[in-house]
C-alpha cells in the first residue's frame, strides 16, 4: 500500500517543501527522519514548479520512476497489475523496452512510455496523452491510482476504472494563480491549505498544464465504483474523505454494527459479565466506544502504543511481527487484572498480532478474554497493492475452506470470537458518506475480494499460482539464510539441514522446499552463496527466449 503526491504551483518556488510536508499524512508514510530504520521509502521528485511525492514500506516499491524517453515521463503509482506477465512479454518483445525490477510500477510507466511513443512528436498536446492512456487501459488489468509527470508539460493523475484505488485533487490560491495537488488521502490536502476537493472518478484523468487549470478526460468506461473497502477499515487516516465517505464516520458505524453483532452472539450473561471493553490502538479506538454504547459496557484505554513502531503485519517474517508486536503495545495491569474484558481491532490478519495481544491481556490479570473484529474473517489474497499475506498464512484460510471462528479463538488463545458480517461492514462505509460532500458520485459497491475471493475485476485462474510463486521467489533467500545460520547455531532441524546442504526451490504452490540432491548437481537452485544457478535449457540446449538474467536478457539466439 503506498500513498501518491503530485504538486503544480503557479509561482515559480520549489515543491518539494511542500510535498515534504505532505508526506507526512500520508497512511503509507513512516516518520522521516527514521525511514532508514523502519524500512520506510519515501521519495520527491520535483522540477520547481511541478513534482511528485511516494512513500511506501517496501524497498522493491520505491518510487517515482522515471523514463527519459519520450518526453521525460515521472510516475508515482498506488495499486497492482494482475496481468503483469503478459506486459512484461509485450515490453520484451514487441516494445524492445528493458525493465529494470519486479516492480509492477515499472511495467505501467513503460506501457504508457510505450503508448505516448506511438505519436511520433517531439511535442504532445492533451490528446495525445488521452490517446495514449486510453491505449494504456486497454493493456493493463488491475486497480491503480497514479501521478505522473511530464517534463515541461504538467502533472497527470489517472484512476482505474473500477475506482479500487482512491486519488484526489485539490486547490488554493496563491498570489495571482492556482496551485493544485493531487493525492491519495484528502487530509494531504486540507492540512496544506488545499480545498475544491474532487475526487478523481473511475476511469477517469486529469491534465494540469503550466500556468493553467485541471481538465478532465473520461480514458475508459466505468467499470463499477468499487473503493477498497480495507482503505476504510484499516489503511486511511481518519481525517481523510474518500469518494465523499468519512473514514471517521465509517468506523463508528463499524463499531455500531459490531456491537449488535456481539449482542446476538453472545448470551445476556455473557455480556453483563464482560467488566471492560478495551480497543486495541490505533484504528479501533473509534469503534469501540460505539460497542460499548450498543453493550452498555464501559470503556477503558488498557494498551499503551509505542509511537515509534509502525504495523506489524507488513513486516518480513514472524518472528519479527511477533517482536514488533511486543515493541508496539504494552499492557497496563489494572484494566485487565481480574477481569473479562472485551478487546476490539480492525481485522485479524494472521493471527500473530492477536495471539501476541491476547496474551498480554492474561499476563496482566484478565480472567476471560472475548476478541471482536471490526472487518470479517481475511480469507484470500489482496491483489490490488497490499500484501497482506499469502493465503496460507491467513488464519481465517484453512486449505481452501474458512476456518471456524471457535478454531480461531483456539488459535489466538481468546475465550470467543466475534467478526463483523459482510454485509453490515458494507452497510457500515455506504452510510458514511458526508452530507456536503463535492464529490461527483457516492459510490454504491466497494471491493471486498479479501473476504470472499469475489473481486472486482475478472481475475485469471492462473495468477494466484503466479502470486504465490512470485512471493515465494521473494523469500526463498531470507529462508536460506536463517537455515545457515541455524546450522551455525546448532539448532537446526532437519528440514533447515537439507535446504543449507542443498539448497532451496519453490514449490507449484509457493512453498518453500529442500532441493533433492539431484536437483543440486543439475544446478537448477539457489546455492549458499546465495547466487542464483539456472542451468535450465530448452529442448534444442538454448538458453529459453525469455531469460530474465541481466547478462544474458541481450543476446540473440543466432
């Protein structure tokens, strides 16, 4: 999940102090001046009076990018191709444009550097750009909100047309002209002056000339008009606004429609003995008391936050999330000793925050622990740029099938589990749209494939294979290394035995597996140096058209 800045200014003054500051409401940013300690990227490209703004917590996503030819083009891109293997086939062989990384943001500016090449100009008019963008969204599949920037020409934000991904543009005066921002979160905004906010539609782009004001163009048909709903449960601030729904507003319905939902779980008894309702900080806090409302249960602050740690669940393995747990919240002991409390979070992820948090509630005394949920059971991927988890690790996915809620209240260690149902979180976001709102269209459907497998978009049969392989190409190494320096160590299992001695492979499924050892004479792994050998040839004995090697990637095949 990253959070996007685009700045135009009317006089001639750097952007990138501004952009700076609004860096720092962005949902996606880490504090600054830690960002190399917290795996926080969060980068500005500005030319004096336009410039682009990105912060994202994956090294791999760093950005804006940036293409020399033609024109210069900048991107800053919020979201995720699904189709990213045929783009890259089409780059590759048709295009003849190299690609430097894994990242699916580099495969969107190529295609649109690819596209705007077509004019065959040295100068582009707003048509052009429209032309090529049009052409852009017939090649890629996905959700999206990006920023770009054209060198001499302006700033271009543009959305996918199921409006997955949120972006916003606002406005303010400054001296004799205008100066315009867009961004993924109105609250960049509002806190920089901005006002007039119009959120970008789906399908839709905006063109912001030097020296002019924002024109609209519709690039492809809306799809549908579906916000990721986990924007609202989780990632957005509070005091944001998106597609004119209140993030604030949302998540005290959210808290309403839980605490009913717990009403009619629960057995009278149950909920007279519960002694105290407890949010787990920080996205809770404004749900709960709309629970202990509805429960006629009083509310306490039993958890202290650790300002300086930042979410545990994007971070690279467990034993790390289950550290970062502990580093984020400390339990106060007289809320909890000898007491049933209620706890209330946003979601359950894998389980490893909950169970961390739950036993630090019965560490400090609590007798009996019920854990509510403002989101439903997460049973499937997020294919539209956040990484939640694989499938496999989720603890609401149990080989396919939902996992049963008494299953997952064993797991974490609660005495009960409850989740919001589907419907009222749905319920929860339509009826929070703000009453003077200037957005353009309340949105009627939000997406919620993580809680059913029903996405927005149509999604190939064979991608959740390749995402699972991709993930697992991506962890192969760190899984390497902890086996080596098991062996070091000496703790390690036999499993960690075999894959130091031979070498490592992902699975069809994404698993993470030994290499046999013939396998480890063809040279078809990945060593202990770390390196990686594939000597994999095709039926002729070349080298396979598609190599992705650097080295090899220009070599003709005659």
């Amino acid at each position: 999940m990253c959070g996007i800045l685009a700045l135009i200014q009317a006089n001639d003054t750097s952007v990138a102090y501004e952009l700076h500051e609004a860096m720092y409401f962005l949902q996606g940013a880490r504090r600054l001046w830690l960002s190399a300690g917290t795996n926080s990227y969060n980068v500005i490209i500005g030319i004096t009076l336009t410039g682009l703004g990105h912060s994202t917590s994956a090294s791999a996503e760093a950005q804006p990018l940036y293409v020399n030819s033609p024109y210069g083009i900048c991107l800053a891109h919020n979201g995720n191709l699904i189709n990213a293997t045929e783009l890259k086939h089409f780059l590759d062989f048709e295009a003849h444009r190299h690609i430097n990384t894994q990242s699916d943001s580099e495969l969107m500016l190529n295609i649109f550097a690819n596209e705007l090449n077509e004019t065959g100009k040295a100068r582009v008019n707003d048509k052009d750009i429209v032309d090529a963008l049009q052409r852009m969204y017939k090649r890629c599949v996905g959700g999206w909100a990006c920023t770009a920037m054209l060198a001499g020409y302006g700033l271009i934000g543009f959305r996918d047309s199921y409006g997955i991904r949120p972006l916003i543009l606002g406005s303010r005066r400054s001296g004799t002209g205008m100066d315009y921002m867009l961004s993924s979160e109105s609250i960049a905004l509002k806190q920089l002056g901005f006002g007039n906010f119009a959120d970008i539609l789906p399908g839709q782009a905006v063109i912001i000339r030097k020296g002019a004001g924002p024109t609209f163009y519709q690039i492809q048909n809306q799809k549908r008009y579906a916000l990721d709903i986990f924007e609202l449960c989780y990632f957005a601030r509070p005091d944001s606004v998106m597609d004119g729904i209140s993030v604030a507003k949302s998540r005290e319905l959210m808290g309403t429609k839980l605490g009913h939902k717990i009403k009619s779980t629960l057995k009278p008894e149950e909920i007279s003995a519960i002694d105290v309702i407890i949010p787990v900080p920080e996205t809770s806090t404004i749900s709960a008391p709309f629970v202990a409302a509805v429960l006629k249960r009083k509310l306490v602050q039993g958890f202290v936050k650790n300002r300086y740690v930042f979410r545990t669940f994007i971070m690279p393995g467990q034993q790390a999330r289950i550290k970062g747990v502990k580093r984020k919240l400390s339990a106060m002991e007289e809320p909890f000793d000898g007491k049933n409390v209620l706890l209330i979070d946003d979601s359950i992820v894998r389980g490893t925050t909950s169970r961390e948090i739950v036993a630090m509630a019965r560490e400090a005394g609590a007798k009996r622990v019920y854990f509510a949920s403002c989101s439903p059971p997460i049973t499937h991927s997020h294919i539209y740029g956040i990484d939640l988890a694989s499938p496999s690790e989720l603890i609401a996915h149990d080989h396919g099938r939902s996992r049963d809620v008494d299953q997952i209240a064993k797991h974490i260690g609660a005495d009960r589990v409850i989740f919001q149902d589907l419907e009222d979180l749905k319920a929860a976001c339509s009826e929070a749209v703000v009453s003077k709102s200037n957005t353009q269209r309340e949105p009627r459907d939000f997406e919620v494939g993580v809680f059913c497998g029903k996405y927005a978009t149509p999604v190939d049969e064979g991608y959740f294979q390749h995402l699972e392989q991709v993930r697992g190409e991506t962890a192969k190494l760190k899984v390497l290394e902890k086996a080596r320096q098991a062996v070091a160590n000496g703790s390690a299992d036999q499993k960690q035995l075999e894959i130091a001695t031979n070498g490592v492979k992902v699975a069809e499924d994404g698993q993470i597996i030994p290499t046999s050892t013939d396998e480890t004479r063809s040279g078809a792994y990945t060593s202990m140096n770390g390196g990686e050998k594939r000597r994999k040839q095709s039926r002729d004995g070349r080298p396979p058209k598609d190599q992705t090697d650097i080295s090899l990637h220009n070599l003709a095949d005659d």
